[in-house]
C-alpha cells in the first residue's frame, strides 16, 4: 500500500521540538487516533527515571557528606582526646615525681634531724660520762669536781654535736652552798685561765677577744641571779632564792664578758624545763629563744641581749636572732655502772641521785644544715611548740633560710605533710641509736616538725613538657587532617572528573544503544571483567593484552533477540550529494547537525529508537527494543515529522548556504515486519538490525524517482 501526502504540512509534533516546525494540525492515520499523550508518557517516564537518578545522586552525596562530616568529628575529637591525655599524663607524671622527690627528700630531713639530735645527746652523753669517770677515779665527790683541760675536751664534742655552747651545772644545796663558794674561790680562777690561754694558743675566738676588749675573766665567787649577771646587783646580794641551786661551773668555749662562774640556772624565768630533767632524769628540750615579739616590747630586748651573747659563739656572717633551745641533760652520779637506762623497765629515779645538770646550747638551723644535696632547694621545715610560737625554715641544698615566726608553707600542699615529733625522730632515723643512756622528754615543752614542699622546689620538677607534648599532638592530628582534606579534595576532584568522562561515555552509549540492551551489556561486563572499567571496556572492546577477543574468547552468549513486529524507517536526502559538492565541510555538518538534532528530539518525544546515521541517510526502528502495538502509525507520523521539519528548516538555512538548499528534499521508506536486532560484538560494536524488513525499508528508500513521497510496505 503507498499513501502520498502533502510535503508542506508540518506535524504538531515538529512544531513543538523546533518552533520552525510549528503546526496546529493533527492527523488521522487510517483508523488509528494517535494521541500525543502517549509520546508524553514516554517523556515523562524518563524524565521521571532522570529525576530519580537525581535524587539518588544527592542523596548519595549527602550520605558522603555526612561521613565527611563523621569522619572530620572523629578526628577533631580524637586530637582533643589525645591531647587531654597526652596533657594529663605528661602533667601527672611531673606531679607524681614531684610527690615522690618530695616524699624521698622530707623522709632525708627528718632521717637527718633525728641523726643531728641523736649526735646531740650522744655527745652530751659521753662527755657527762667521762666526766663522771673522772670523779669517781680521781675521789671527787659532787658538787665538788673540776674536769681538767674542760675546754680542750669540749672543743671536739662542740664540733661534733654543732653546738655553739656547752655549761656545766653542778647540783649545790643549801647545806653545800657556803663550800660550795669556797671551793669555786680556790678553783674557779685557775681553769678559767687554762681555758684562755687553749683558745689563745689554737688562735680560737680571738677575734670576740679583740672585739669585746677581753683581757681577763670576771669573777665572782658566790652564787647569784640574772640580777648580778647583767651587772645591776654586781655583789649578789641578798640572793633569797632557798634552793637547791645550779650554779654554772665549767664552760666552753669560754668567752668571759659576763662572770664566768656560779651563776644560778634555777634562775631562768621559764625553768619547768630544768626541773623536769631534774626530776624525771630525763634529757629535756627547753623552749626556743631569740624569737622576735613584735608586740611585747621588753620580751624583744631580752631576746636581743640574748642573741648579743651568743653572738660571740657563732660563725662570723651567721644570724645570731634565729631560734636557739637548750638540752638539759641529768648527770646521775652512777651512770656509769648502767648500760642502758631506756632499756630498764625498773629504772626508780628516787633510787638514783642526780649530781647536776649539763647544758647544751643549739640554734635549731644547725640541726638542719647539709641534710640535702645541693640542688634541691624549696623544702619547709615548721617548727611547733606550745611553749613558743610557730617559725620557720626553707631548706636550700647544704643551706638554710630562717623565713621568720610563722608557719610560711602553702596550703596547696597540706595533703603532702610529712612530720613527726621529736621523740618519734628515731623512726626516720634508719642508723642505730649511738647514745645509751637517758631518753628525751616531750612533756614540758613537746616540739613537732613538720615537712611541707614549696613553689620554688616544685618548680624543679614543673616544665613545658606537658604544653609542648600537647601541641605537638595537636599539630600531628591538625597536620593529618589537613593532608587528609586535601586527599579529599584530590580525590572528589578525581571522581568529578571520572564521573564526568563516564557520563560522556553513558551518554554516547546511550546514544548508541537503547537502554535495555545497555543495561545487559553492562551486566554482561562485570561477570566477565570485575574491577575493570565496564564503559572504556565496552568501548574499546579490548582484553587485558589489548588484542581484540576472537570469537573463541566470547564467553557469554550474544546479545539479540527477534521483535515480531517493529518498522524500519530509511530516511535520505534527495540532491544532497550534488548539494554537498559546491559545499565547505563546516557547512555540510552544519545542515547535517541542524537536521538530525531535530530528528532526533522528535524521535525522543515519539518513542522512536535512533539506529544509526549512514552518510545523509537516517535509520530509525520503533517497537524495537520496546515492542508497541501501534508501531507503524507512530513510524508514519514520525516520518511525516521528520519531513515537514526538514522542508521548514531548509528554507531558513538558505539564507546561510545558498538559494538550493531550500530545494533538498528527505526521501522516506519504511517497512514492517519480523526484525533480528542485537549488539554485533567487536571493534565498535554497535546496535545492528537484520532481516527482510530492514532490506525492504532500504528499497524503498532508494526509489529515486519519487523524492517527495512517503514509501509505507506491509
């Protein structure tokens, strides 16, 4: 069957892909309405698959942005973890060294100053005991005895005990005290004078002699008070003190710018500690002198007379106003037949007889000096006593700082406190107790250290460890992340570019293909090549040794199938060689661009499936690769279409490329019938249709002698 139609009656189909197209008319083929709402589904269906691509696209790149987010969060977190704990460890092990140096250092201080009381009363322990040898061979009977070369012996006690001072106290009671005075008469003068002349022949305190403008001792020969001494009742007259009396007897070192002799220890104002050594036999530690009052004027200048004393007693550059207390110690007449007094649990004082009292004088800042390796600095000692205020010493290596009345230590470290009594100093003190006999008493006057640390000596153990250990955490995990972007960056840049050249390539294989047949041969590629690129693979059709596969290779089987019913169209251009003779090659793409670009947005919009494009001859199929029952009616609209568009445009582009170009006309045939299509697997495979139909739609569009019709076969 032929049908003729007029070539000037564009379809409203092409009116609404090229407005040069335009055309209200719409056609009746046969019996068969075609509706142009059926078109539109087919439009709509694939704008609708392109809005869901779409929406999948975004909904993965929000999912990639989220792991981005997670991942940026993770790290943020995780450089803010590691740097809290790379701070805290760092600073907790600074602390815990601080602690334990600490802890080591007070437990050497107090090991120290239990060893430094320890050589004390050691001292003082042997020379009493010497002493009393001394009077039990040589027939002296108490108060009566004088210890020869007193001031040669005390030398080397004085230097091992570091006190500056030792005195001599005989018990004298009233019975005794008129024999007493005769005896230091008769005596007196001639040790005193022994002892000037040691210290002037060894060259010792020469210097105080010269000073104090000492040539010769001051005497006075019967016992008397505080008054006598400082010069205010120089005869010691009356002196109504009842008894018994502690006369001073024997001194050294001997520094005589007071009365060297019998002067009255029963006479000190605050003595609980002299009668406590005298009654519970026992060594007693008296409060602390030389201690500044600020609010009690005369109690200042006694301690200022005091200091001024002792002053001739010290290393020249040492403070003479620092805390100074005095060891009682009991000289008991047979001391010497006891071993241990401390060990016997029946030792009755009122069975034993004490003789006397030996004093030593000694500045609390000797007992701790050179106690710690120079160094380490910072170390508090507090002093306590409810018989005198609070003071305070700073430890500094081999040296001590007298930091004044108070306890100075910070309260920050109160939990760090290590203290101990007095008595309780031997439990530092790891060496063996050297001195034997009597123990020391804490009842009238209990004395407490305590131990703190300070600024200065944690700052030996603070640094910029635990700032520099952070930041340099912080600049590694900032550092990685930074690199970490930029691979970001480097990558989502890579997959741009990768997505782009594969949407190019799915592109111009869906030009190529329908979509149907694209999808099988994209699932046919990845069985057959995984983690290999499917589309350049497709493309270029090529193995792994980049040898195109021989048909022994193929392993899945081909891709095509028979459509039963489908129509073919071959659609040419009369008088287009002879047109494209006089024609420059720009030119001739140009009107083959403009023609098919409108040819195939009509073929879109009709459902019709683009084959291929054979010099100016251009194939089309509808019901194939989707079969349609209405296959060759919307062939022949298409066609009409396709020809009405032409003949429009033509006529436009002859104002560009000449006057015969609006004379080119498009030679349509078309047939329907059975067609074999499928993929033809090779060097640029393409979509190939086969068979009777296809050869018969070609025939009758090389029937030269009708351009201007529409050739339709059954």
């Amino acid at each position: 069957m032929k049908w003729r139609k007029n070539q000037h009656e564009p379809s409203p189909a092409v009116a609404e892909s090229h407005p040069a197209c335009a055309s209200n008319n719409e056609e009746d083929f046969g019996s068969d309405k075609i509706s142009l709402n059926e078109f539109k589904d087919e439009e709509e269906l694939q704008s609708e698959n392109n809005n869901q691509q779409g929406m999948l696209a975004t909904r993965e790149t929000q999912q990639i942005f989220r792991l981005r987010i997670l991942v940026f969060s993770f790290l943020f977190l995780s450089m803010v973890l590691v740097s809290v704990l790379t701070y805290y460890y760092t600073s907790t092990n600074e602390h815990t060294d601080f602690e334990v140096a600490f802890q080591d250092n007070a437990g050497k201080v107090l090991q120290a100053l239990g060893a430094s009381l320890d050589k004390a009363i050691a001292g003082v322990d042997a020379f009493v005991i010497s002493i009393l040898s001394y009077a039990r061979e040589t027939n002296q009977t108490w108060p009566f005895v004088t210890v020869p070369d007193f001031e040669a012996r005390s030398t080397k006690f004085l230097a091992l005990t570091k006190a500056p001072l030792f005195s001599l106290f005989p018990l004298v009671t009233p019975e005794t005290r008129l024999e007493w005075e005769q005896y230091t008469q008769q005596h007196g003068r001639d040790w005193a004078t022994k002892s000037m002349d040691y210290l002037k022949r060894n060259n010792l305190f020469q210097d105080v002699y010269r000073a104090r403008n000492i040539t010769q001792p001051q005497y006075l020969d019967f016992i008397h008070d505080y008054s006598a001494w400082e010069g205010d009742n120089p005869q010691g007259l009356p002196y109504t003190n009842p008894g018994p009396f502690l006369p001073m007897w024997q001194t050294a070192p001997l520094i005589p710018t007071t009365p060297v002799y019998n002067w009255d220890l029963a006479t000190v104002v605050d003595n609980e500690s002299v009668l406590k050594c005298l009654e519970a036999h026992k060594v007693s530690l008296s409060k602390a002198y030389h201690i500044a009052y600020p609010d009690d004027t005369s109690l200042d200048l006694e301690n200022q007379a005091w200091a001024d004393f002792f002053s001739s007693y010290i290393t020249t550059g040492e403070n003479p106003m620092e805390p100074l207390s005095d060891f009682y110690y009991p000289i008991i007449e047979d001391a010497v037949d006891w071993r241990d007094v401390r060990g016997d649990p029946n030792y009755d004082p009122s069975q034993h007889k004490v003789v006397g009292i030996f004093s030593q004088s000694v500045y609390w800042r000797d007992m701790i000096k050179n106690l710690l390796p120079d160094g380490t600095s910072g170390i508090l000692a507090v002093f306590e006593s409810p018989c005198n205020p609070v003071f305070t010493y700073e430890i500094n290596g081999q040296s001590v700082k007298y930091l004044g009345v108070g306890d100075f230590h910070d309260s920050r470290y109160n939990n760090m406190e290590k203290s101990s009594t007095l008595q309780n100093l031997n439990d530092f003190y790891v060496g063996e107790i050297t001195y034997s006999y009597v123990p020391l008493e804490q009842d009238t006057c209990p004395w407490k250290v305590r131990i703190f640390p300070s600024a200065k000596f944690e700052a030996h153990y603070k640094s910029y460890n635990p700032i520099t250990f952070t930041v340099v955490a912080a600049v590694i995990f900032i550092f990685t992340t930074t690199v970490l972007v930029f691979y970001d960056r480097w990558v989502e840049r890579r997959q741009h570019i990768v997505m782009e050249s594969a949407a190019r390539s799915d592109k111009i294989v869906s030009s190529l293909f329908p979509s149907n047949v694209r999808d099988r041969l994209y699932n046919e590629e990845q069985k057959e090549r995984n983690n290999t690129n499917r589309q350049r693979a497709f493309l270029s059709n090529q193995d792994a040794n980049n040898k195109t596969p021989d048909i022994e290779d193929v392993k899945s089987p081909p891709i095509a199938d028979l459509f039963p019913a489908a129509t073919v169209l071959f659609a040419d251009l009369a008088g287009f060689t002879s047109w494209s003779s006089t024609r420059d090659p720009v030119q001739v793409f140009t009107l083959l661009e403009t023609l098919y670009g409108a040819f195939d947005k009509a073929a879109k919009r009709s459902g019709v499936f683009k084959v291929e494009t054979i010099g100016d001859c251009y194939v089309a199929a509808c019901g194939v690769p989707e079969p349609r029952r209405n296959h060759a009616v919307v062939m022949a609209r298409f066609a009409a279409e396709c020809r009405a568009c032409m003949n429009t445009l033509t006529r436009e582009l002859e104002l560009t490329m000449g006057p015969d170009t609006g004379e080119l006309r498009l030679r349509c045939g078309m047939h329907s019938g059975a067609v074999t299509a499928g993929v033809l697997r090779g060097d640029k495979s393409r979509f190939q249709l086969f068979g009777d139909t296809v050869n018969t739609g070609k025939y009758n569009d090389g029937m030269r002698d009708m351009p201007l019709q529409l050739l339709i076969y059954f």
